[in-house]
C-alpha cells in the first residue's frame, strides 16, 4: 500500500457500521510472518513507574472529573479540551476514549487533530494499540485513504488491526480491497480470529462471491469458529447474499444452539430480502413458540417481506405482534410499519401509524410521500408535502422524485418548475434519477421546451433518459423530434428497449409514416423484441396508418393473443371505416376464453354507432350489465353515443341519466346527441344545467354551437359564441367559426356571415369556406357563392367532395359548362366522389346498399318492393320526382330513374320487407339527404304508417306521419 501525507483536517460524515474490536490484550504481528508476543506500552510502563502518592487531605470522597468519564458523557468538544490536561505518561489510556468517541460520533476533524496531536507527543508508530484505534476511527468516518497510511506506517500490526482494516473498507464499500486484504494477510500466516470472519463474510456477500465465502466458511469449520454466534449468523447472512437462500437455511437448521435473536433475525431478514413472505412469517412464529424475545430487527425484518396488497392480513398480524411485545415502539419499527402499509396499499393505515411516530424521520416522511405517489394520491402527496415543509424538513432527492411525480400526474407545471429550480440550486438535478423525473414531469405537463432544455443539460444520461425525452416527444405529437432522438440513441450506441420502441412507433402512427413502421417492425424482430406488447403495438400503429392488411396480418401471426391484440385489431378496424369487420372480429372474441375489457367494449360500441347497429348495441350494453361493469367515464359516455348515433335519443338520456357522477364528456355527449336530432332547446337547457357545476371547454361549445345551428338557434348561437371567447376565454377553433358560418348561413344572414369570416382573427379553414359555399348554394347566392369556391380550391385542392360541391353549385345555376370544367379539373387531379351508400341493420346483420345496386342476394324482390313503393306515393301523394337536384346533363327519364335507384330508398324498401310492423326503420347514409330523397320519406311514414329514422352526414331525421323532425331545415 502507498504512503500519503496526511491532509488538512475537514469535516467529513459517512455511514459506515462494523464490529468494535475487544480489548488489546492479544497478540500482535510484525510484517513478516513470525509472530511476537509483547504487552502493550501501557501495561509495560505501568509495571516500571512507582505507584503514586496521594496525601489524605479530607475524609470526603472527592469527585474527579477524568478524561474517561467526559468520554462516556459523548461530550466531544469537552474531551478534546481536556486532553492536552489529562495527558500524561499513559497516552494509550489517555487518546484511546477520545478516538473510541470521535469514532462513535464519525468527528473526522477532530479525529485529524488528535492524530496531529499524537504525532507531536508520542511515537504513533510505535504503539500497535494506538494505531489499530485510529485505523478504526478512520474507518468509522469513512476516510479509509487515511485508515491505509496508518495501517502502511505501522510497523507492528495485531490481529486486530487488520480486522480494523478490513472492516474500514466493507463499511466504506469497498469489499474487493477488503478481500485482498484477507489474502495479504493469508500470506503473511497471520491467524484470523472469530471478529475477522463476520467482516469478510459480509465482503463476499456484497461481492456474491460464493466460492470465496465457501473458502472462508471452510477455514472458519477449520478454527472451529464456525459455532460462534456472530459467525454462524455472518454466514446465514453470506448465502443470502450470494443468492443461495438453502445454504443458508441448512447453515441455520445446524446451529447447535438456536436461543440467539440475532440468528433468527439473520434467517427471517434472508427470507425476506429473497421474497420469501410466507416462509418469514412462518419462521417468526416459530421463534416466537420457542419462546425467544423478539427485539426491533426482528419486526423490521418480517415487516420487510410483505410487498404488496396481498399480505395486508400478515402484515397486520406483525403489528399486533408488535403492539402486544410490549415493547416501545421505536422509529426503526414504526418506519418499517409504514413502508408495510404504504407497500399493501393501506394509506389510511399507513397515515394513522405515521401520526403516532414520537419522532418522525425523513425516512418517515418519504415513505408516506412515496406511497400516496403509488397509490395514485397526487393531490394527498402534495397536501402531505406541505406538512412536510411546515414540520421543518429539508427535500433530499427521494422527496423531490415524489413531488415532481405528483405535479407531472396533476398536470402542475408551476409547481414542479419551482421543485426544478430548487433541485438546480441544492446540486439535486445532477441525480440521475432526479434529472430522469423532471424529464417526465415536463412531459406529463405538456412543456415540450422545458423538456428538452433538461435533457440537454443533464451531464450523464442513460437508458431511462432516452426512453423518456423520446415518450415525452411522442406523447405530445412531436412525433419528428421522436424519431430524430431515436436516431441519435442508435448512434450514440445504446440498445433500445421494448418502452422506448412503443415510444417510437407512438411518434409513427402520429406521422402517419408506414415506411418507418416497417423498419421499426424489422428492428424488433431482429433484436428479438418480438413479445406480445409490441405486436399489439404494431396492430395499432398499422391501423393508424391506414395500412389494414398489415395489421390484419401481424394480429394472425401473434400466437399468444391477448384482449389488447383484439382490442387493437378492433379498433384498427373502427379506424379504417370497416365496421362490420370490427363487429364479426367481436363475435369471434366471444367465443374464446378471453373476457372483453372497458376498452374493448369501447371500441365494439364504436362500431356499433358508425353502423347504427341497434340491435348490436343493446346487446353488448346488457353483456357491460351482466359482467358488472361500472357505468361511468368512457363506457357511459360512449353509450351515450352509440344510444344517439342509432336513432335512440331517448334512451341516450336514460343512460344519461342513471349515472351519479357526471363528467364533462357525459355532458358533451348528451348535448351533442340532442344537437344531432335537431333538438336544439333541449340541447341548451341542458347545457345551461351543466354550466352551474362545471365548466364547458372547447369541444362543448363545438357540440352546443351544432345544435343551435341544426335547429335554428341564430341568437342564441350567437350568445355561445361570444361567451366561449369573453366569459370563459376560450380561443375559438376553426370548427367553431364553421358551425357559426353554417348557422348565420342557414338563416340566410350571408352577408353577415361573409363579413364574419373576413373579419375573423385567425385566417379562414377551408371548412369554413364550404359551410359559405353551402348556404349560397342553398339560398342561391351567386356572387359570394363564387368567392367561396374560389378560396375552396385555394385551400384543398384535394378534397373530391369540394369539387362536386361547388359542380353542383355551378350545374343548380344552369351553369353546365363551369360544372363540367370543374369535374375536368376533377378527374386530372385523380380525384374520384365517394358513392352514396345506405345500410340497415335487419335480424343480426348489416346490410349495404350502393345507388342503383344490383349486388343484394334479394334484389329482385327489393325493386319489385320500391316499385311498389313509388308508384303508391304517386298515386296517393301527389309525388313527382324533383330532377331539378340531378346535376348532370342527361335525359329527364335517366334522371328520374336516377333519383329512384338512390341507395337510401334501396335500403327503406328491404326495411318494409323483412322488418315487421310497429317498429322504427332505422337507416344510415353517408352523404347527405337529397331533397328529393327527404321528400321520399315523408310519404313513405304517412302513407305505410311507419317511422323512419334516417341519419345521413349531417344529422338524424325522425320522420313520422308525413313531418320529419328537422323542420325540412337541415
């Protein structure tokens, strides 16, 4: 070992713990593998010095106040003042308590001194005792560098010293030297005696070096140590460590004599360190029916083995153990109660037992806050950091994980960049991990600027880092940024794991970018990533991107599907527009042994609402019914939808109705059902309900704005619109200006519509331009109707509806040469209309209808039936086919037979045949209703005596005894 000059004293504090050395009357050993035997200088000069001569002065006994006793009161300061009087010709006994304390109280400044002191008094060197009490003191407060420079100058050294040493560096951690220590001293022949074998024993266990710890297990058999209490339990303790739980059992069922608390302790801590619950809990009952006192480390150790909300009954069962032991229940105890119940889930529990702690520690303290943080109580964590505050502690970096936790759950940016700010100024920000949640926190907090800033300025960042600045991004739809950070993670040459791959693939399906999907995808397989969650991953990512068929496959090639694989598959379907796929996909979920969960059952309903499947809907809401579902958030509010979307308005209010707890989405989606069946009143007075306990955001007064333009409502549109921006300073978005222009539009306000959209603060949408375009053609309004063509094509050029809209315009004005120019431009762009199509749900399936379509198994029958249909309505009605709505140029017979193929009246007409009597045609469009169409139905419901209920891309119309709920103002 090196020599070194001894440093300037300074302040230093460590936690270290070994055992304290006895006596020196034992042997010690010079650097050569002889040993000679001496008695301390001590004993030596005590034996040649005559004995002193007190004279009698007073019978009373008189008090002396010695070195030693000032050493025993712990008063530090007052030892070291008394030294330099209480010295002597003894400096053993004189230095030893004073370096005995300033050990006890890890004193390195003062311990510098005192060995400053020795140096000028006496030969340090020279006095193994004195040597070996300061390796010890160096060891206890943690300066092992000064610990070697006085065991290297020490020109005798006892067994005891290098047990100092030893046990300076397993304290300090650093067990490899402390095990090259062990082998110098092999070499040297120097004997081990039963104090060495606990400090290296824990050496090999914190290494795991089981072959070591063997070979001292053998010499300790060898010195018959091995039956020595502190020994056995060192080597219980050793294979636990060593990851060798029966070795260490065996060790503990071979102890001859098992009345040593410490030994059980040993054996439960093991159990328990090993996940053991059960076998700990069993253990400690049997220590107690062998009727051995159980001390502190007893409970903390079985207190220890219960992980989660499984053992909340063991876990009581110690605490009553603990409460009848009679014992004062001390901080360790108390502490490692609240870590149980915080672990198990019972925070009340946890609370209670924290108020009874005399004494509480930061340990305390962030046990709690780390449990409400588990346990998903954000709001609790920060009300209880509070308390922490006003009892006077000081965050370490455990408190500031929690709390930056909680504000980035809660959304409390403010909050956690005054938590941000404090760590920067106490250095805490360094932390690895403390860098790592500030990360996080910002990105939960949606400050993607702040996010990176952290992130760059972090000096080490690992595996964890990456992975969340990468979520973070992604999370945020900053999906490019992702991608680019994913980049640099393979450069820079870490491995990336299964979070951050979902990360990314998130950042693809946001970009909609199938070519990095399948790179990713390849990725995965090369690295053999390949595992369930990914695969469900990549089905949603593929779905996302409108890339069914690789989604389909990749769902048929997971062989160990699970309710996320068929929910993800579901939903891909919803997403792509394949509705019925979604429903057939559920049917075959059905008949596995896997159970629909609330997103499954979300994402079927979906389905069911976008096919206006009735009948399917009613069923999966009495399968939530039978399996106990809670009607509450997404489930309520997404029955609500589909109740609404198939026609059933009343029974979306039912359900509406029934749940206790409203949210604002049940809210939303209740005024958006009222506002889709033109039922505008109804819509606002429930708004104006809501708005007494809850606060509408931007896709509320979306939903309320819809439905006083489907009905109506010009004025009080108007006064929603001015309280969105003014009373609750909301932004209006583009859609609102729309639903604006749509309902000044319908009433025929165009020029004040045309002067609102001029006078707009954000530049005018291409949806905003079409709502214009609609009411000029409606109230035929050439001029600004031309304007607003104009700026369409401007804008989207690639919508195909926007060009058939404004051909329509231009073919309504006789205009057939700008129409037909237009479908030109049209086709030339490669632009193709989407179909008309109609479906109706009869028995358990969807059937489709196209205009004019021939494809139905029973399409004989079904013409034959809207032949019959027609001509009724003629002969009864007074129906004439209005061809002025067929914009093409044709003949007038082709455009009469044009209208009557239209899919909608295809589909009423199969609804006649097959649905029986008393009960509501239900059919859904995906383009609007022509007037003709709408005149259609009226006829149809007045003279069949049957209610329509038709849902085309705008609204429902309920059409009963020749009137349709819409007023004819759709």
């Amino acid at each position: 070992m090196r020599l070194h000059s001894y440093p300037t004293p300074r302040l230093l504090v460590f936690s270290s713990s070994y055992s304290l050395m006895p006596t020196p009357s034992a042997h010690f050993y010079a650097n050569s593998s002889s040993s000679v035997s001496a008695r301390p200088p001590m004993l030596i000069q005590t034996q040649i010095n005559p004995p002193l001569k007190i004279p009698i002065v007073s019978h009373k006994p008189i008090q002396t106040n010695t070195l030693k006793d000032i050493c025993l009161r712990g008063n530090l300061t007052e030892a070291f003042q008394s030294l330099s009087v209480s010295f002597n010709n003894h400096p053993d006994e004189s230095y030893a308590p004073v370096l005995q304390l300033c050990a006890d109280k890890k004193a390195l400044s003062l311990g510098l001194q005192i060995h400053a002191h020795m140096i000028k008094t006496c030969s340090v060197s020279e006095s193994v005792f004195l040597g070996t009490k300061l390796v010890f003191m160096y060891g206890k407060c943690g300066s092992v560098l000064n610990a070697e420079k006085v065991f290297d100058e020490m020109g005798q050294r006892s067994i005891f010293t290098w047990n100092a040493m030893i046990g300076a560096y397993v304290a300090n951690g650093e067990p490899l030297k402390a095990l090259q220590t062990y082998k110098e001293m092999r070499v040297l022949g120097v004997s081990l005696d039963a104090y060495s074998f606990p400090s290296l024993l824990k050496a090999c266990g914190l290494l795991k070096n089981l072959s070591l710890g063997t070979e001292i297990h053998g010499l300790a058999v060898k010195f018959g140590f091995d039956s020595t209490i502190c020994v056995a339990n060192s080597l219980v303790t050793m294979y636990t460590k060593c990851d060798d739980l029966c070795g260490a059992r065996r060790l503990f069922e071979r102890m001859a004599q098992k009345d040593d608390v410490v030994s059980w302790n040993s054996i439960i801590a093991a159990y328990s360190a090993n996940g053991k619950s059960r076998e700990a809990l069993d253990l400690f009952r049997e220590m107690q029916k062998v009727g051995l006192d159980t001390n502190t480390y007893t409970f903390v150790a079985c207190l220890q083995a219960f992980e989660d909300y499984s053992f909340r009954k063991l876990g009581k069962e110690i605490h009553a153990a603990v409460l009848k032991s009679n014992q004062v229940l001390d901080a360790y105890v108390s502490g490692a109660l609240v870590a149980m119940y915080v672990r198990c889930c019972k925070m009340n529990e946890a609370l209670r037992t924290f108020n009874e702690l005399d004494e509480k520690d930061k340990v305390a303290w962030n046990s709690m806050l780390t449990g409400f943080i588990q346990n998903a109580m954000y709001s609790e964590a920060l009300h209880f950091f509070h308390d922490f505050q006003n009892a006077g502690q000081k965050p370490d970096q455990v408190t500031i994980i929690s709390i930056l936790l909680a504000c980035g759950r809660l959304g409390y940016l403010l909050n956690g960049m005054e938590l941000h700010a404090y760590a920067i100024k106490n250095g805490f920000d360094l932390d690895l991990q403390v860098g790592n949640t500030i990360i996080d926190m910002y990105a939960k907090c949606c400050c993607v600027n702040y996010m990176g800033h952290a992130f760059n300025r972090m000096p080490d960042k690992d595996l964890i880092s990456w992975t969340t600045v990468i979520a973070g991004y992604a999370q945020n739809n900053y999906g490019l940024k992702a991608v680019e950070l994913f980049q640099e993670v393979q450069l820079v040459g870490i491995d990336a794991d299964p979070r951050m791959i979902s990360s990314i693939l998130l950042a693809c399906g946001e970009l909609t970018c199938v070519s990095q999907v399948n790179e990713i995808h390849g990725y995965i397989m090369r690295r053999g990533l390949y595992d369930v969650v990914l695969q469900n991953m990549i089905i949603d990512v593929y779905g996302a991107c409108e890339y069914i068929d690789y989604a389909v496959r990749t769902f048929e090639s997971t062989k160990f599907k699970d309710i996320v694989s068929w929910t993800s598959m579901i939903s891909a379907y919803v997403h792509n527009g394949l509705a019925n796929e979604a429903l057939e996909l559920f049917c075959m979920l059905k008949e596995t042994n896997i159970q629909p969960d609330s997103v499954a059952l979300i994402s079927i309903l979906s389905a069911a609402s976008s096919l206006s499947a009735l009948k399917t809907g009613k069923e999966i809401h009495a399968f939530i019914i039978r399996r106990g579902f809670i009607l509450e958030g997404s489930i309520a509010s997404t029955l609500v939808d589909m109740y609404s979307r198939c026609g059933m308005v009343e029974n979306a209010y039912k359900v509406f109705k029934s749940i206790q707890s409203k949210g604002l989405v049940l809210w939303t989606s209740m005024i958006n059902a009222y506002g889709m069946h033109g039922q505008g009143k109804a819509a606002v007075d429930l708004f104006n309900k809501m708005k007494e306990n809850i606060t509408p955001d931007h896709i509320t007064f979306l939903s309320i704005l819809y439905a006083c333009s489907h009905s109506g409502l010009i004025d009080e549109g108007r006064r929603f619109f001015e309280i969105m921006e003014y009373k609750y300073q909301l932004q209006p978005w583009a859609e609102h200006y729309a639903c604006l222009i749509d309902l000044l539009g319908r009433a025929n306000c165009l020029e004040e519509a045309y002067e609102f959209v001029k006078n707009m603060k954000m530049e005018p949408t291409a949806e905003i331009w079409c709502a214009l375009l609609r009411a000029c053609q409606v109230h035929s309004n050439q001029e600004l109707g031309e304007i607003a063509a104009q700026k369409l094509l401007e804008l989207d050029p690639k919508n195909p509806g926007h060009y058939v809209l404004i051909s329509n315009v231009f073919a309504a004005k006789g205009r057939c040469k700008d129409a037909e120019e237009i479908r030109m431009r049209m086709k030339e762009r490669g632009l193709k209309k989407n179909p008309g199509c109609s479906w109706i749900e009869v028995g358990n399936r969807i059937h489709t209808f196209m205009a004019r379509d021939k494809s139905h198994p029973e399409c004989l029958q079904i013409n034959k039936k809207l032949d019959q249909i027609t001509e009724k309505l003629e002969k009864e009605g007074g129906y004439v086919a209005q061809t002025k709505f067929v914009l093409h140029d044709m003949e007038e017979n082709e455009k009469v037979k044009m209208l009557y193929g239209h899919s909608e009246r295809l589909a009423i007409a199969y609804g006649l045949l097959k649905i029986a009597d008393g009960t509501p045609i239900r059919v859904t469009k995906n383009l609007r209703v022509c007037s003709d169409c709408h005149t259609f139905c009226k006829l149809v419901s007045k003279l069949f005596g049957r209610e329509l209920v038709v849902r085309d891309a705008n609204r429902f119309h309920h059409f009963e005894d020749g009137v349709c709920s819409c007023g004819d103002f759709w």
